[in-house]
C-alpha cells in the first residue's frame, strides 16, 4: 500500500534526523545542564508534597518555617518541570522516565499515570505563588522562569496545554512556555515547533540536548481552538480526556437549524491545537485505538504504530466500499452542513460539502498526518481568487479540507496532490444529522471518540479561537 510505505519511511527517516542531530551536537556538561534548569531540592520536594496532599498553604507554611536553616542558593537561570506519559512509545517510556530523573532528580519529573497536569497547576504552581507573595525570592523568580517540557504524543501535548491554558482565565500568570520530547505516533505539534517527529535511535544522548534547547529555546505563540458538542441527552458517551461534560449551553438562533433541537441535551467541551476531524479518518483512528488498547504489545513504537494503523484503514471501507448504497459508507453531505464565521463578519454562511467527501478536517497547523501539508502551498493568484490568505500557526484561522476515499487520502499524504480545500474560518459551527446513520466519528489531535447521532434531532458542533494563544518554546 501507498500509505503503509510512505508511513515506514518517514518514521525511519525521522528517527535518522534526530540521530544525526544529537550526534552533530556539541556535547553537553551534565553540571552545567543541572545549574541552568535544577529548582533547588527543597522548593522541588515541597512542590510534590503540595500536590501529593492537595494542600499548597500548608505546603508553603511548612517551606517558610524552615527557612533559617537553608543556605542561600542561587535561583536557577531556567527552571524545568518535565510530564512524561510513560505509557507512549513504547518501551521508551519507562526508559526515559529513569533518564530524567537521573538527570534531574525525581521531584522535576512527572508521570502523568499518577500526577495530572492539573494538579500541578493547582497545587505545585500555587504553592509557588503563595511562597513568591510572602516575599520568597527563590520561590518568586521560579515561577516566573518556570517552563515545561512534555514527553508524549500530540494529544499529551494538547492536554498539558489545556491546563496550563486555564492559567489566563485565573488571572495567574505568567503561563509557563512549552517544549516537546516526541513520543508520539504523528507527532504533528512536535514537528511545528521543531522538536522532531520521532524518538531518535541515540535518545540518551539526545534528551540533554533536548533539555538544553528547552531551556534556552525562544518562546512563540500558537492559536487554540475551543470545540463545543451539544447533543440529543443520552446516558453515557465514551471520551477522550481532553473532553468533558459541561452544563447545558443556551442555543443562539442565528441560523436555521435543518433538525429538530431536543428538549434535553448533553453538552461536553474541550480544547485543540492541531485539528478537529469527522468522518473515516476519525473512524479510523477510532478503531486503532481500541485495537492497541486491547493488545498493547501489538504497537510499541512509531514504526510498528504506523504499519498497523495503516493496515488496519484497509478494513475500515476506507479503500474498498463494498456497497455504494450502505448508509455507513456515504459521503458526508447526507448528513452534515458547514457553517463558517469570517475574520471580522458576524454572520454565519453556509459552505456547501463537496460531493464524494468522506472526512472534514479542520487544521490549524502546517502538519497532519505525521508532518504532511494537506492544504498545501496555494500560489497568490488562487488565494486572492479564493478570498484566502497564507496559512500561520496564530493567524486566528483555520483551513478546512476533505478527504474522498482512502486512494485520495494516500496521494494526498505522499503530497503529490493537496486535500479537496474547501474554507477558511475564523469560526466553525457543524450540523449533523443521523438519517439513516446511527453514529459518527470525530477527533481531535489524535483522540477519537464515537458520536451517537438521532435523525429527527442535530448533534451541533461549535469550534471558536480561545482568547489566549498558547507559548510554545522552538526547538
């Protein structure tokens, strides 16, 4: 297959860039690493006993009556905390869990099967601001050097982001900017700011190289995107974590909705970075998941992770529809419509789903589908016929395409062809409606879920930019 080629080579050849990267580097001093990016041992330890005890004050208290008999110490020039989601690539994940701490100790280093990234804002963070208002200049120059690196896949990324995110709305910050270690399958977010788009053969060496560049690596902004999805009420809906359930939304009549609106909705929310999808891609993934979740030896590293979920999209109808006439298997246009907001418009438009289209992506970086461009690089003769402009990471757009059949999908990915483009929007609003169909499936930065669908009633979708952008550090 196209696609199960084109896969494996890219991961092979990502992993031989970073090999030659780390191996082109200057050596880096283990001494000098740990003075520029070490917080002094004891702030760290009352970090980690105020998340362990979900009690930052009395944290901070116990830190405070201890102060006399510290030494005084020099605050670090860019202190690092690192989230490892030791359950990605692979064996890696254990292995580099002990590198870190070897390099910087345990306090600084995370496991996200045991420590969310919301308690540490919750907790550790506000432990640290506590002690900074009290007049702790160590604590105090800390928290505003902080910055955090994240050792996992996009949708680790995205999720850490989302609580550091929920620092504007706080009025906390400064918010701590962020850099990746990949250990993804796509590694999408990774490869846009530059961090690689796989764990490179000689990581050991690497990851002081990494922790180097996080530290000193200049800081730039990435625009986020926040998606909402109200739907008839049902009891119990599978989801990802970078989802949740929220109170019932109060529905604007801006335009006519083609379903009935039920009387009872559930509504759940969350927050992406990269792109929103619906449709065969999403299902897709879907079943990839739950396949690698039932037999977790069957994926162990990025390779492996490729070759499966390109082998297993065969099965899926993504290449072969044995039926045209199977409701499963039709283009999106049977059930859904697209509604876009703009730059500076406050009306709604309806945008017409091409026919024969299988997926909707809405993307907001340069890559999908480990490092690939499906929108391409329009010439400005066809974005001024288009009405579009060049595509950035914090343009407070994003560039939505369809996919036909998984042949379309293939030439897409090995770029020979760009996606079927299709608008961009300052604000998204999707309408779906079963029919005949009973479910559908999305995701988001990777993480699919299975959507119940009603034909009577309209599942709606609502994708608008946050009002913050996220700091993302260059590699």
């Amino acid at each position: 297959m196209v696609e199960t080629s084109v896969a494996t080579r890219s991961s092979v050849l990502d992993a031989l860039k970073g090999l030659g990267g780390a191996a082109a580097g200057v050596r880096v001093d283990n001494e000098e690493l740990r003075r520029r990016i070490l917080i002094p041992a004891d702030l760290a330890a009352t970090m980690r006993e105020a998340i362990k005890f979900r009690d930052p004050g009395a944290a901070a208290r116990k830190y405070a009556d201890a102060a006399a008999e510290r030494a005084v110490v020099e605050p670090p020039e860019a202190p690092l905390v690192v989230f490892v989601n030791s359950r990605s690539g692979g064996r890696h994940g254990p292995e580099l869990m002990a590198r870190l701490q070897e390099l910087m100790g345990e306090y600084q280093v995370f496991d996200l099967s045991e420590v969310k990234p919301s308690d540490f804002v919750q907790y550790a963070l506000l432990c640290l601001e506590k002690l900074a208002e009290s007049g702790d200049v160590i604590a105090k120059v800390t928290r505003e050097r902080l910055r955090v690196v994240v050792a996992g896949g996009d949708g680790t990324v995205g999720w850490v982001l989302g609580c550091l995110g929920e620092l504007y709305s706080q009025n906390r910050e400064p918010v701590p900017p962020t850099a990746i270690i990949p250990l993804g399958t796509g590694n999408d977010l990774s490869r846009s700011f530059n961090w690689g788009g796989s764990f490179p053969f000689a990581w050991r060496s690497a990851i002081k190289r990494s922790l180097l560049k996080a530290a000193k690596g200049p800081v730039c902004r990435l625009d986020s995107w926040h998606v909402t999805v109200t739907m008839p009420e049902v009891e119990k809906i599978e989801l990802p974590h970078s989802l949740r359930h929220r109170e019932q939304p109060n529905f604007s009549q801006e335009f006519d909705i083609d379903g009935n609106l039920p009387d009872k909705v559930s509504c759940f929310e969350g927050v992406f970075y990269n792109y929103f999808s619906i449709g065969m891609d999403a299902q897709v993934a879907y079943g990839f998941h739950h396949l690698r979740d039932k037999n977790p030896n069957l994926a162990r590293g990025p390779v492996s992770n490729k070759l499966i979920y390109s082998g297993y999209s065969c099965t899926q109808g993504w290449f072969f529809t044995p039926c045209a006439t199977d409701p499963s298997l039709r283009g999106l246009r049977n059930i859904l419509r697209i509604y876009i907001k703009k730059v500076n418009c406050s009306e709604w438009e309806l945008i017409p789903v091409p026919k024969s289209v299988r997926s909707i992506v809405c993307l907001n970086l340069h890559n999908y589908g480990s490092g690939r461009n499906p929108w391409g690089h329009p010439k400005p003769e066809y974005l001024e016929k288009r009405g579009f402009v060049e595509a950035h990471l914090d343009d407070g757009l994003l560039e939505i395409f369809g996919l036909k059949q998984g042949w379309h999908a293939s030439v897409v990915m090995v770029e020979l062809i760009t996606a079927k483009r299709i608008a961009q929007a300052a604000a998204v609003r999707l309408e779906v409606r079963g029919g005949a169909w009973r479910r559908a499936y999305m995701q988001m930065d990777g993480e699919p879920w299975k959507q119940p669908l009603e034909g009577e009633h309209s599942t709606i979708v609502d994708i608008k930019r946050v009002p913050y952008q996220s700091l993302m550090i260059t590699g």
